[in-house]
C-alpha cells in the first residue's frame, strides 16, 4: 500500500455528530405539531439520508403527505438559523485533527451537504479556517456516489486520489471514494441503519470507534507528506 498524505471525511456521521441538532428540532417541531417525541436513537439512524428521511423518521410520513413539505422547511429554517448548536466533532477527533495540523497533513471534507448548511456549521465549531477544502453539491455537477467531488478536493489542494483516504459513513461514500480511485474507510460509528453491513461495501477500513482512526492514521500517512 502506498502512503496516505491527504484525508478527507464525508460531514455528518463521520467528521460532525450533527444528530443532537436534528434531535432537539424534530423534537420541537413535534411538540408544536402535537405529536408524541421520538426518541434519539431512532432519529439518528436517519442523519446520513438527508432531512426528507429525518422527517419522514421523526413523522411517520413519506413524501406524498399534504404537510410534508411545510415540516421539512419548517426543519431547515430553524436549522439554519441555529447551525451547529448542539452539533460537535466525534470523540478523539479533536486530537486527530490537532496531530494532522501539527504535521501538516491536509484534510477536508466532502458533503452532499448545501453548502447553506454546510459552511456555516464548519464555522460555527471552528473548522472552516483548519480545512484545506470544503466541497458541497454547490461545487459539482452530481453529488456522492459519483466521485466528481472527491477528485475536485483533491485538485484545489494539489493532492493524488490515490495517496488519499476518504472516511464516510455510508454505502455512496465508499463507492464515491473507490471510484475516486481513493483509499476508503467506513465508519461503523456513523448513522448506519441496524440492517446495513459495511463489510459489503468494499472499503479498505473500517473502524467501529472514531477513537481507532488516529492510531490507524498513524500508521498508514506518508512521513513525507507535509503540505
């Protein structure tokens, strides 16, 4: 295997624990709609699909529902108003982040995410100054699986796909990754549904604690590759 000298993480559920923040919403919403509260773990299962599944998990309803639309934007408006709130960085990454800047390793992230969401969360918990790039649907012509962000990221920081690990914590990021022709790690400790099995999407890593990721960076990033 060759050395990694760069590491990109997909947001929610594998850099971000953004499910408090959806939690506490949904909840809210919940109460003023007069329904009963869900309860944390379910709601968080449904982080990584994106907030037509939170809602479709916190109000029993699929798409075709007369209110659906009016809760979905009732959500996002008061997640955009208070971005990050109760969001933070899984445990360790703290001093993951800390050693790769000590190294100057660069790392980024790569969401399919708006980037209205998106930049200003990264701010509010003080990421957006450390990242060497921030690539949102915003950026790209089509979103994860496809690999169009994840080449994009490695250009704008100068990087080759091939020395880089993309860490996500669902089945579209490692294939995005393994067609980025990138180094791939899934996240066991993300929003996965009960039923999925990371062992069957292909990744070179998985890990079932964000704490396991720094000691397996360790061993695997390049001693050569400060920016």
């Amino acid at each position: 295997m060759s050395h990694i000298d760069t590491l990109l993480f997909d947001l929610d559920g594998s850099l971000v624990d953004t499910a408090p923040d959806f939690y506490r919403i949904c909840n809210e919403l919940l109460h003023q709609e007069g329904r009963e509260p869900i309860d944390y773990e379910t709601l968080r299962l449904s982080v990584s699909n994106g907030g037509r599944a939170v809602i479709q998990t916190a109000f029993r309803c699929n798409e075709s529902h007369p209110d659906f639309e009016r809760l979905l934007n009732a959500m996002l408006s008061r997640y955009e108003a208070m971005p990050g709130q109760d969001s933070s960085l899984f445990e360790g990454f703290d001093s993951l982040l800390n050693w790769l800047d000590a190294q100057r390793i660069p790392w980024g992230v790569v969401t399919n995410k708006p980037a209205r969401f998106t930049l200003p969360l990264m701010q509010q918990l003080q990421l957006a100054e450390r990242c060497a790039v921030t690539i949102c649907p915003d950026d790209v012509q089509r979103s994860k699986p496809d690999p169009e962000g994840l080449l994009l990221a490695c250009h704008r920081i100068g990087r080759q796909p091939q020395r880089t690990l993309y860490v996500g914590d669902h089945v579209r990021d490692i294939q995005a990754g393994k067609a980025a022709g990138m180094y791939t790690l899934a996240a066991r400790f993300g929003y996965l549904q009960p039923e999925e099995q990371p062992e069957a999407w292909g990744s070179d890593f998985i890990i079932d604690t964000p704490t396991e990721l720094l000691p397996l960076l360790k061993s695997l990033i390049d001693p050569n590759a400060a920016a």
